[in-house]
C-alpha cells in the first residue's frame, strides 16, 4: 500500500478520474483482506517502476465436496492501453498458480478471450428470473411485459421479518441438507456476518428462518436508483432441499415478496445458475428474464451489458477428484464484487 498513490492514479488512467474505487475506503475494503494490511490482495505487473497492469481478488472459502479449500473471486482485471498484448494473461495464469479455484463474473471481451484459451470453464448468462410488482412502470421504462398474472396467494403468507445478528448459535446449516451448495462460496455465519451485516456501504435485509441446522435464508438489497425504479435485488437465497425445506423455503419468499411491495419495490430479480433454486422461484411466479430486457448494471441503469457472466477455474487435480464439479458450481449475483457500491459512492 506504500504504492497507493501510483496505483490510484493507474486506476485514474485506465478506467477514468471518477472511477469508484479511487475511494480509498472502498478500495481498502475490496482489496486489503490480509491481517497484513500493507499488502493488498492484487497481483501486478511493472515495466521499470512503471505499473502496467492489475488483477485484483478477494480471498474465499469454497465448500468443494467434502471439504472447505481456499480460492479466489477475481475483482477488477485492468491494463494500460498500449501494453493489451499478453500482460493481462501473465497474471491470468499466475493466479491459477496461486490458488486451486478461481472464479469471477462480468468478464469483458477480451478477458473471454483470454479465459477461453486458458480453458476455464466460462457461462454466457447467468439465468435470471423477475417478479414485478409495478408492471406499467417497468413496461414504460425499459418496454417488458411480465408473461403471466401476479399470483396473489402470497398475502396470506404475511411479510417476513428481518434478521440482525447471525451466530453459530442460531445459524449453522448441516451442509448435507443443501446439495446444490456442494460447489461454490461457503455461505457460512463468518461470510454472511463480513458480506451483509458488516458491509460499510450498503444495508441488506436478511430472512433467515428455522433452525440453526436447517435454515431457509433470502438476503436482499433495496436499490433506489437514480431515474426512479425501485428493485429488490436478491443476492442470496438457499433452503434445505427435502420437502419440508422447500415448503419453507417457498412460504420464505412470499413473506419476501410482500414485504418488498410494502416497500414500494417496482420489481425483484434473482441471478443463479442453480436449477433447484430457479425452480422453486418459478414456483412463486417470479418468471424467467433471458431476453435482457431489464438491466444487470442498477448504479445508475445501463443497458450497455445486459447480462451477468461467470468464469471458472479450477486446478487439475481438484477435477480430477472431483469430476462435476464445474458443471455443479453455485453462482449468485453476490459473489465476487457484483454487488458493490458504483455511481452511489463515487463522490464520497
């Protein structure tokens, strides 16, 4: 961090003098995450004392089969125009050689082009499923008219109630229960505690009801964007997966559903690749949104990339004893630096 002042004025040269994360607070916040925090967690590439080039990640624990194996969530890949020719891929597949799982979202063109040839496993869109409560709002706004008729069982459900503490005490899932979590961020209390209820920047509801083994939880975060529109953007929802879980997991998300319409939320939207979870939505009329119609980027609306990636590494020898684990690893919206404070935040 002694380099701080060369690395903000990179940022400022490659992505612009208001970029968000010239915010030092927010910087320190994505990026130091050692007990040492003169380091930061990016690796970066220098021609002389002149830096060209840096990939930032965030340290994660992954669940991976039977066992929990540290890795790495990308966050932020940047290059100084005039050395595009192979840098960005030099840290690329040094970071594969740090750690055994590395993955990340929103990839532009060109680092799919790079993560294709380092063979990672890369999913286009990252399926999507919407509620909308305002449906001549959201017509009139971004022209998208829901294909079936709001289910109005849920008022009988109540509004769920929301969550201020998570301990080991009241929140300790038996990881068996939640099959389709087997590959993926380990959504333990130490994550949920530092992601939701520690994060500085935003405040998110949190659902969780049930037993501290066998909890169902939905995680949220209100955006009031600037043109208007108000979304319930889910980051987190995961129940047992027998059937009294998912008839509690189901009664969950109707109470969710009425209390963003107390909320005066104009839509509700969901990002997972996890058929299970998708499902069980569909179940509660959200309906799919493969089109792009209505936007990924909220802080402000930008329909400039209208949908959500992933990318995937994983080392040879974790495929080798683990042969599915791509095809079965669990995104949401919320891992990695999705969910993060942009035009909000810039001029703080």
């Amino acid at each position: 961090m002694s380099d701080w002042q060369q690395m903000d004025k990179f940022i400022a040269i490659t992505h612009g003098e208001n970029h968000v994360l010239r915010n030092r607070p927010l910087f320190d916040w994505v990026f130091l995450r050692n007990k040492n925090k003169e380091m930061a967690n990016l690796i970066v590439a220098y021609e002389g004392d002149k830096l060209i080039s840096l990939l930032g990640y965030l340290p994660t624990k992954f669940l991976w089969g039977s066992e929990v194996i540290s890795g790495v969530w990308m966050a932020h890949w940047m290059t100084m125009e005039g050395y595009r020719f192979g840098i960005g891929a030099l840290l690329m597949r040094k970071i594969t050689e740090m750690f055994p799982i590395v993955a990340g979202q929103g990839a532009s063109l060109m680092n799919q082009e790079i993560v294709t040839k380092m063979k990672f496993m890369f999913l286009e869109k990252i399926p999507k499923v919407v509620y909308v409560f305002n449906h001549d709002k959201v017509l009139n706004f971004f022209g998208y008219r829901i294909g079936k008729t709001i289910n109005r069982s849920i008022e009988k459900y109540g509004v769920a109630k929301e969550t201020t503490a998570i301990t080991r005490e009241s929140f300790n899932p038996n990881w068996n229960l939640y099959p389709s979590l087997k590959y993926g961020t380990l959504r333990d209390s130490y994550y949920l505690n530092y992601r939701y209820v520690d994060y500085p920047f935003f405040n998110y509801n949190i659902f969780i009801e049930g037993e501290a083994s066998s909890p169902v939880v939905l995680i949220a975060r209100i955006i009031e964007t600037t043109e208007g529109v108000r979304v319930a953007r889910i980051l987190e929802f995961f129940f047992p997966e027998n059937e009294s879980g998912k008839k509690r997991g189901l009664s969950l998300v109707k109470k969710c559903l009425n209390y963003f319409e107390q909320h005066n939320c104009d839509y509700a939207d969901f990002y997972c690749n996890s058929n299970t979870h998708i499902n069980l939505l569909l179940d509660a009329v959200f309906t799919i949104e493969n089109m792009g119609a209505l936007p990924s980027l909220l802080d402000p609306i930008d329909m400039s990339r209208r949908f959500q990636n992933l990318e995937l590494y994983v080392s040879p020898e974790l495929k080798r004893k683990y042969p599915n684990c791509e095809n079965a690893f669990i995104v949401t919206r919320a891992d990695g630096d999705q969910d993060r404070p942009n035009e909000s935040y810039r001029n703080i």
